[in-house]
C-alpha cells in the first residue's frame, strides 16, 4: 500500500491527464461558442463601423428591438412577483399538492418552446377554448409565450436560499412584533437579495432571447410582432445577412451584460458567506 493510502489522502491525478482534459474543455467552448460568435463580429463589422452602425438605425430593426425590451419589460416583474410568491410559499408553508406545484414551476424546462407556443395558439388561437380574446399574432401573445418560457428561474434561484436561511430570524423578529411587511423588508429580503437577482438576470436574458415559444404565437409579422431573435432569422433567410448579423451582435452584447453581472452577483453572494 502506498504512503499516499495509508495516511488517508487520495493521490492526486497526473498533471498531464489535467491538461488533457482542460484542452478538451477549451476545444469543445471553442468550437461550439467561441468560433461562432468571432465570426458573428467578424461580419458585422466586416464592411466597417459606418455600415454596422447604419444597419442598427434600419427601422426594422429598430422595431423588433423595441418589442424585444419592451416584452422584457413587461416579463421580467411579473415572472419575478410570481417567482417570489412562490418561493416563499413552498419554502415556508406545507400543503397538499406542493410537490405538483414544484413540477408544474419546473414544467418549462422539459418542454420544447415550439410545443409551448403551440399549446398557446390552441387554447387561445380562433378555433381554441378561449379564441375570443385575440391574443394570438399580437404583443399580448408574444408576452404569454416569453412569460411562460422563464417562468421558473426566479423561483428556482430563490427557493434554496429561503430553504437554507431558514425561519429562525423571521420567527424570532415575530415574537419581538414586527409586521409582516417588517419582516419581509428587513429580513426575508436582504437573506434572498442575492439569489432574487441572479434570477431576474437569467429571466431577463432567456425572455430577450425566446426564439421559439415567440416565433410560433407572434406571426413574424415585421414592424409589428417581430422580435429581434426573429429579426435575425428573417432577414438571414432574406439574405440581408449585415443586418441579420448587426442584430446578433446587439443579442451578443447582451448576453455579455448578462454574463458579467451574473459574475458580479456570485462574486457578491460569495464574499457575503465569507464574512
């Protein structure tokens, strides 16, 4: 028996097997996102600044990217209501039919987003059950379909940390008289802060970039219900592939925003347990 075994600790793997297989990781980001979104700037700026920042003011593309932040807008404060009620309720209350609850919240995860918006167009299509509230081809349609899709990141992110925060503060700030509000605002809030707004930036990011669910229930009608991920198929296909990959480079940039403060926020969460 080794030295290494007898004392109890594991021997460490060769160095060279580490490096194989941080080069395998490195190769396959690579290929998968590195190479694709170099190319993405790469042909966006490939005829100069002036043409990639005269694409951006094509009034197209304008339209699909105000109806982008302006369903986001709507998506993000609802599903972050909805996703803290939750939360709050499965974290601190047990009833009958909870763990359905928990499946039904999970429910957009094991679903294809096409499917999704296919069960909103019949239930809410012409021939569908509730047919006469016409939301389908319209900004109300394109705002079911996002909400559905992010619906469980605000709830997911902030129902482990209420699970592991416990009830003991809020439990003891009772006992001392504080109102509900008071305990929400003072406790129960700054303990999930962290957890809340690592799930509106993922909420924010996937309702941005919904392809899907949005492509199934909006029509593509341009300058009307086209988004800007739907903006960048259409005018692909359109062959006006400087403006397809002007629009990408714009949802490239925010996935970098949503990335960097998705660093800062676990930066955050992780000095605040330290100290």
């Amino acid at each position: 028996m080794k030295p290494d075994e007898v004392a109890g600790v594991k021997p460490k793997p060769s160095t060279w097997l580490s490096g194989l297989l941080i080069g395998i990781v490195g190769l396959y980001i690579a290929l998968l996102l590195g190479i694709p979104v170099v190319n993405i700037f790469y042909q966006a700026f490939r005829e100069g600044i002036p043409a990639f920042l005269h694409r951006l003011t094509e009034r197209e593309l304008l339209s699909a990217l105000r109806l982008t932040v302006l369903t986001a807008l709507v998506v993000v404060p609802l599903n972050t209501f909805f996703g803290l009620c939750a939360a709050l309720a499965i974290a601190h209350r047990r009833f009958p039919g909870r763990a359905l609850l928990l499946s039904l919240i999970d429910l957009p995860f094991s679903i294809s987003p096409v499917v999704a918006g296919l069960m909103l167009v019949l239930i809410f299509g012409r021939q569908g059950w509730l047919g006469s509230w016409r939301v389908i081809f319209t900004f109300p349609g394109i705002v079911l379909a996002t909400a559905f899709i992010t619906l469980p990141f605000v709830a997911r992110e902030v129902l482990p940390v209420l699970e592991e925060a416990g009830t003991d503060q809020e439990e003891a700030a009772k006992t001392l008289g504080a109102t509900p509000w008071q305990i929400f605002w003072r406790i129960t809030l700054p303990n999930i802060r962290w957890g809340l707004l690592y799930g509106v930036i993922l909420t924010n990011a996937r309702a941005m970039g919904e392809f899907g669910a949005v492509a199934v229930v909006s029509g593509n009608i341009i300058g009307r219900t086209q988004t800007l991920p739907l903006f960048v198929e259409d005018a692909y296909r359109s062959y006006a592939t400087g403006s397809a990959y002007a629009a990408a480079v714009v949802l490239s940039l925010l996935a970098v925003v949503t990335l960097v403060a998705r660093e800062f926020l676990e930066r955050g969460s992780h000095s605040r347990r330290i100290f």
